[in-house]
C-alpha cells in the first residue's frame, strides 16, 4: 500500500474534461508507476478558488486597429512558416521517422494522442488503451524502445506492437491506428503550420492563467489560506495512511502544485499541516519552485541569502521538466538536495507544459527512480 498526494497546476478548473482526466491520470499512476502494490490517490481541487478569467481578453487579434506599418503578410505566412503545400526539398515527416531518431519521445507522442482522443470523449481509457501505455512503458523502461519503429514501421505496426498480447477486438487496432497518424498529422503541422496565430491562440491564455493562479497564491488573504488548507487537508490524510501503516508517501505537485508544496512544506506548522508529517518522494513536474525562490518569494528554511535546501521532511526531491515547456525551469541551482531531471518529446512548445502526465516515459521513469530509492 502506498499514499500519493497529488497538486494539480494553473488553469485547471473542476469541468467533465478534466474529471475524465483525473480518472484516466489515476489510472496510469496506478497500473504504470505503483503496480502491483495498491495506492489511496489523493487529489485536492484548489483552481476551484481562483476567480474566472473571460477568454476575451486574450483576444488581442479581434476587432482591434492595427498598430503596424501596413506592409502587408509575409510571403508563406498565411498558412504557417512554411505555406501551404508540401516545401520542396524537405523530406515527408512520420511518427515512425522520428521514432528512429528518439523512440522514446515517439512513444510518448502517441500514448498522450490516445490519453487526449479520452479526455476529448469524456471517457475511461479503454483495456487495450491501457495496454498500448503498459508496452511503450516496458519498451522504455528496458530501453528497447526502437524496436517500435524497425522497417517501414507504418501505423498499423506501430499499432500492433502497442496491442500485442491482447485478444483483438472490433474496431480498437485502428483506433489505436488512428492515434499513431494523429501524431504524424501533428509532426507535419510543427514544421508547415505553426504560424503567429496558432502559437498565440493557446499559449496566451495558458500563461494568462497561469500569472492569475500565481498572483492569486502569493497574495496574502481568503483565497490564499483555502488553497492552503485544501492542499494541506489531502496532505494529512495521506500522512493518517502513513502512520496507519499505509505508506510510504510519495507527493507529485505539477506547475504551480509544485511551487504550493514547496512553500508549504518547507514550514509545515506554519502552514497547517503536522509536525511529524515525512515525504518519501516529491516529485515537482513542470514547476517552477526555483524561480520563484529565486525571486524570494517562498518561505524560508534557512537565514535569507544562505542557499536554501529541499525541505526538511522530504527525503528526496526531483524536478522534472521538458526542456521546451515555457513554463517549466530548474531548481537545482537554487535548492540544495534537488535532482533535476529532464526528458525531450514530440510536444510543441504550446502542448509541452501540459503532457507530462500522459507519457509513459514519465511512470517507466519516475518508477525506476523510486525503485532505487527503495520506496516501491
């Protein structure tokens, strides 16, 4: 039995989507990171709190006078940097290609299209989705991951090798089959179709709620204290499991869920939460803990302007990060006891902070890393 804590990030609001999420995440900690043991999750809701943010004002494209020089659109840039057709001189683009050059971030490609086709549908991962997460989680985690992508490694070998070892079932190999080109669709979009106005499109409002969240944290009041005390009442419940006999606890904060259980744990009375409270494993995914300390606006654990140290009922910290993701940096340059820890994807740059989850890289990973700390 173990207990997992985990704090979601920014812009995450209680909706059927990410209901469908949340189940789907829970499923995979389950059967990828913690199997064979049992797990109790726990999964405070603290974006409940943070006041909405109209999408309209991220629309800065619309029914706005133009402040330019009237120049007119660069050649090629009405549909993306590179136009509208195929450029000539630049090689056809399939997941398969790039799974000869990095079958790990391939794999991971293809697991979080099917992870999303879920989310979208507002539904449970499927057996045999799962099972396509367990095969890239194995391939991964023996390092065999090519194996995936030999020969032609067209989208329905792909797919077979995802399903192998489950009865076939009508209709789930090309669903599967789907999601392998959904992912080549995306790669040939990265290199033809990222113009201004798709970049801006989602990663404005990503980081405009983002600052919301942040802000609405930092700010000392009402809403600050109930992020806190939800935050802080999972936590004890997790800690209740542990001194039950229910352990170890292992707490995963993603994005600003990282930033709020640094902050937290590194003063728990201050923040609540009991004096013998101990954290096997903290994973912070996406986070930003060490900008933020950098800017002196955690809480401190040792004098100011000494370098600060992970917190004292931590056992061992990591900090993992997609080198793209905007919103993700180092802490390990600020904290002492920290290991950072990156990992590369096919994610662009507005996808990456929000995938972390849906990799099977990140289970194979974070479960050997647990593994060798003795926790699992």
């Amino acid at each position: 039995m173990a207990q997992l804590v985990f704090v979601h990030g920014v812009a995450t609001r209680d909706t059927p989507e990410y209901r469908a999420s949340i189940a789907n995440r829970e499923k995979l900690f389950r059967e990828l990171l913690f199997a064979p043991n049992d797990v109790a999750i726990h999964s405070p809701m603290w974006g409940q709190f943070v006041p909405s943010i109209s999408h309209e004002v991220f629309s800065t494209d619309q029914g706005v006078g133009t402040y330019s020089l009237n120049v007119g659109t660069a050649h090629g840039l009405g549909a993306g940097l590179m136009g509208a057709g195929q450029v000539e001189g630049v090689p056809d683009i399939s997941i398969g290609a790039v799974g000869k050059q990095d079958p790990v971030a391939a794999l991971d490609a293809i697991c979080s299209e099917i992870a999303d086709r879920a989310t979208r549908e507002k539904r449970n991962l499927m057996p045999e989705e799962l099972q396509a997460f367990r095969k890239a989680s194995e391939l991964i985690a023996s390092n065999s991951g090519a194996s995936a992508f030999v020969g032609d490694a067209d989208a329905q070998t792909i797919a077979d090798l995802l399903n192998a070892g489950m009865p076939p079932t009508y209709g789930i190999g090309s669903l599967i089959g789907d999601a392998v080109s959904a992912v080549t669709d995306r790669v040939c979009n990265a290199a033809s179709t990222l113009g201004f106005g798709a970049i801006r499109g989602s990663l404005s409002p990503a980081i405009g709620q983002f600052m919301g969240d942040v802000f609405v944290y930092l700010k000392e009041g009402e809403l600050r204290q109930k992020i806190r005390s939800e935050v802080g009442e999972a936590l004890t419940k997790a800690h209740e499991g542990v001194k039950a006999g229910k352990g170890p606890l292992v707490v995963v904060g993603h994005s600003m869920g990282g930033v709020i259980l640094i902050d937290m744990l590194t003063n728990p009375a201050s923040s609540g939460l009991p004096e013998e409270l101990k954290v096997d494993a903290l994973l912070t995914v996406g986070s930003q803990p060490g900008f933020f300390a950098a800017l002196d606006l955690l809480a401190h654990n040792l004098p100011v302007g000494s370098q600060r140290r992970k917190p004292d009922c931590v056992e061992h910290w990591l900090n993992i990060f997609d080198p793209i993701d905007p919103l993700a940096f180092r802490a390990d340059m600020i904290f002492k006891d920290v290991i950072d820890l990156s990992f590369n994807s096919v994610a662009g740059i507005t996808e990456a902070h929000s995938k972390y989850f849906q990799r099977p890289q990140f289970y194979a990973r974070s479960r050997k890393r647990l593994q060798g700390f003795g926790i699992l």
